[in-house]
C-alpha cells in the first residue's frame, strides 16, 4: 500500500460500516468511527481506534473532527436516504477530498455522484458478488472490492502455498497481491513476518488489483 498506515473515518455502524470499519483496523489503520446510536458506538469502542456518538447533521461536528484531514471518509447511513445526501455533501464542502458513499439503488448513486461523491458502493450488490466468489472457491471465507480496482480476500491457505515461507510463495511477483496478515490458531500477525511458514488450517487476508486476485482464484483449490 502507499504508506504503512493510513486513517479513515466511517459514519454509519451499522452492518456495511461496521464491516468497512473493522477490516480496515484490522489492516493496521487508524479508523474513527462515528454513529448518532450511543449503544452501537459502545459496541465498536474496543474494535476501532476511536468512536464517537454524533449526529452526522451536524457540520460544526463534523468540522470539529478534522474530517478533510482524513485519507477517505464512508459515508454508511444505509436507513436515511436524506441524512446519506446531507453528510456527502457536507463533507465535500468541508474539503474531504475521497468521500466513499453507500447506496441501495442507482437512482440514489446518481445523486450521490452528482454531489461529489467520489465512490458509491452498492453493499446488496456487493454482497452477491462475495456469495459467488466464496461458491466457486471452497476455501475463501471473506471477499470484499474495495475501491474501483483493489479486492481484499480472507482464505484459508491453499494446498499450494502450504509449508512454504511467506517471502518464498512469491504471491506480489506471480499474481501483484500482497498478504497483509496470516491468522494460525494461536495468534494473528499483522503485518506477518515474510519468513512465517503457512501451515494447513492458516488463514490468510490477501489484498490487490481485482486482476491478480481473479488470476489467484484459478489457483486456489
């Protein structure tokens, strides 16, 4: 990636937010999140960097944030249609410049656009990607697109990798992805130690282009 750690800030906890926010973390980044719900934000205040109970309305808030400090900001208020349009566009005003918004339709992602939005998601969409991609591969438990061209992928370590130290899989020459973290049954390591050796059971959480990792799939048993 770019640079080792980034931050972002997700508004909206709920399934999609909730999911962006902790993988995210999980990466290693530094992520605020944000919900007008004090008990979701409780919920999430051992997951994420920071959380905070606040209503996105509010653009005095927002502003005391720092949002157009942030490296991207979601916008995830799935419910409100109307609050997801106001915080986009109060975000663009206040200078963020990579607002990523979520829409249950295109009608919506076309307001969503035409108001600055920089990416809209569609998550039921989404969804029936990951379902087809975790039928057609047996041993992939997550897949998510991330962006116009990067998809992460959670897998457990294909028969092909098995025994072999992470440096030599040779995964960022063969395929331009990256393994950005190795779970085994004791601990999780992230970012893993290119000399861990990748044993059956492992579960590994791969990143890169959408290319490298459909070519990677062809692989995986």
């Amino acid at each position: 990636m770019a640079k080792d750690k980034m931050q972002f800030a997700i508004i909206g906890l709920g399934r999609f937010g909730g999911s962006v926010a902790k993988t995210l973390h999980q990466l290693g980044h530094e992520v605020l999140g944000i919900d007008s719900d004090a008990e979701v934000v409780q919920e999430f205040s051992n997951e994420l960097t920071h959380v905070i109970s606040m209503d996105a309305h509010d653009e005095e808030a927002l502003r005391s944030q720092g949002m157009h400090n942030f490296d991207a900001v979601v916008v995830a208020i799935g419910a409100n249609v109307e609050a997801n349009l106001f915080t986009t566009l109060m975000l663009k005003d206040l200078g963020v410049k990579n607002v990523i918004a979520m829409a249950n339709d295109v009608v919506q992602g076309r307001m969503l656009k035409k108001i600055g939005a920089t990416q809209v998601v569609y998550p039921h969409a989404d969804m029936g990607r990951r379902v087809a991609h975790k039928l057609c591969v047996k041993s992939m438990i997550d897949y998510m697109e991330l962006g116009n061209d990067l998809t992460i992928i959670e897998l457990r370590v294909p028969s092909f990798l098995i025994g072999k130290n992470l440096k030599n899989t040779k995964l960022r020459e063969n395929y331009g992805v990256n393994v950005v973290a190795v779970k085994t049954a004791k601990q999780t390591f992230i970012p893993p130690n290119p000399d861990i050796a990748l044993e059956k059971g492992d579960v590994v959480v791969i990143i890169g282009k959408h290319e490298g990792i459909k070519k990677l799939e062809v692989q995986i048993d």
